[in-house]
C-alpha cells in the first residue's frame, strides 16, 4: 500500500470539513484496500464508494467520515451499526468506541467482514446476521447508533434502543429522489432531529435474503 495515497485521501477529507482527529486517525489506520474486492485494490484510497457484492457498496471515505464525526463518539460508547457490508465502518467505529455491535442481512458479506475484523485483530466488534431495522434488543440500549443504507422513514426499535443521551445518526429518504443525513438526539424530554447533509446510500431493507443460509 502506496503511503501516499493514504495521505493524500486524508488531505482530502480534511478539506471537505472532517475536523475531529480522532476520526481522522481512524480512517488513517484502517487499511481500506483490506475491505475491497480485488479488482478495486488499486482505487481503495480514493475518495469514492465501490461495489462489494450482493449489489451493495462500501462507503465513500467522505462519507464514513462525517459520519463518524456526526456521532460525537466520546470514549467508552457501547455503538450499534445497522449494514455492516464491507465492515470499513464498522473497524473505523471499532478504533472509536469501547464495543461495536453490528448487523447485516447479506449472509456472505457479513463473513467476509467477520473475516476482516479477524485479521486485524479487532476484537471489539460483534457481528450477527439478521434484520437490523429490528436492532438487537439483547445488547440495548445504545450510546451511539449508526445506519449505513436508507429508511424511508425512522425506525421505531432503533429509537427504542437508543439510550437517554444517545445519538443516532441515519441516512433517511426525505423527498423523491432525496436522501439526507439525519441525527437523532434522545434526551429526558423526548427525541430531536437535525438535518446534516444530503447523501446517496443503498437502501434499509426489511427482513434477510431467502438464500441467506
Ligand atoms: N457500512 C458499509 C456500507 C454497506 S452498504 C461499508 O462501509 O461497507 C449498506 C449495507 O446495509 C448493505 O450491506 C446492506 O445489505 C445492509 N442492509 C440493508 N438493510 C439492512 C437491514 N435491514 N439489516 C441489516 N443490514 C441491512
């Protein structure tokens, strides 16, 4: 891996509003040419989204970045992630919070993203199969919830999971043809949301794929 191609994508992201340095140096030490498909190796550090299989795509850098940094991670945070596909977002969230609890319905991408955080010795992330608009109602509540494909529209078992004080932070379908940012704060009186920044993600599907094994 080229050093610098890595500094020159971090360069990038920090001209495009990614301030927080934590967030920065996790996107520094996570190899991204380690969560794409071979074909794709050589454009792992650019600023772009890739395909991954099953019709799913790993993020775009930018995008995993203010993402990150719309969390607000302080420390010890107990974080769910909603569409693990690749896991580059979830190893950047792994250098960030104290546990990461991740979901995907496509069986393959969620073994070959178990297979990464095996690989990089990430061992505080937990990965299970299975419909992550229902969250994971055993390991709730959640400090900090994250979601990495589009809801038409919030989902109530993730709020439900989020713990008083929690942030979520999803992308939301919020007119035709329009996705943004959305983040989510729970507090004693209620929820509160703001509208981040206009984004293109794959979509949040119900249910797990019938051939998921
Ligand atoms: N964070 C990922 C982005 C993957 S794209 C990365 O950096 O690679 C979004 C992922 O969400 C896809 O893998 C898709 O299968 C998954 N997904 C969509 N709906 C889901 C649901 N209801 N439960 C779990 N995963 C879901």
């Amino acid at each position: 891996m080229n050093p610098a191609l890595r500094i020159r994508l971090l360069m990038e992201l920090r001209r495009s509003g990614i301030a927080d340095t934590r967030v920065l140096a996790a996107i520094e030490k996570v190899p991204r040419d380690l969560f794409v498909e071979e074909p794709f190796a050589h454009q792992a550090w650019d600023n772009a989204a890739l395909p991954i299989g099953c019709g799913q795509t790993i993020s775009q850098p930018l995008v995993v970045g203010l993402m990150s940094q719309a969390l607000e991670i302080a420390g010890r945070c107990k974080v769910l992630e909603v569409g693990t596909g690749s896991g580059y977002q979830t190893a950047v969230l792994a250098q960030l919070s104290r546990r990461v609890y991740t979901l995907e319905r496509h069986k393959p991408l969620l073994t070959q993203a178990e297979a990464r955080f095996r690989l990089l010795r990430l061992t505080n992330i937990v990965a299970m199969h299975g419909d992550g608009m229902r969250g994971w109602p055993a390991q709730a509540p959640f400090e900090r919830i994250l979601v990495t494909a589009a809801a038409p529209e919030l989902p109530q078992p993730l709020l439900d999971q989020l713990a008083i004080g929690g942030i979520l932070v999803t992308p939301l379908d919020t007119g035709p043809d329009r996705q943004d940012v959305v983040r989510v704060r729970r507090t004693e009186a209620g929820y509160s949301t703001e509208t981040l920044f206009p984004v293109r993600f794959v979509p949040l599907v119900a249910g797990v794929p019938e051939d998921a094994g």
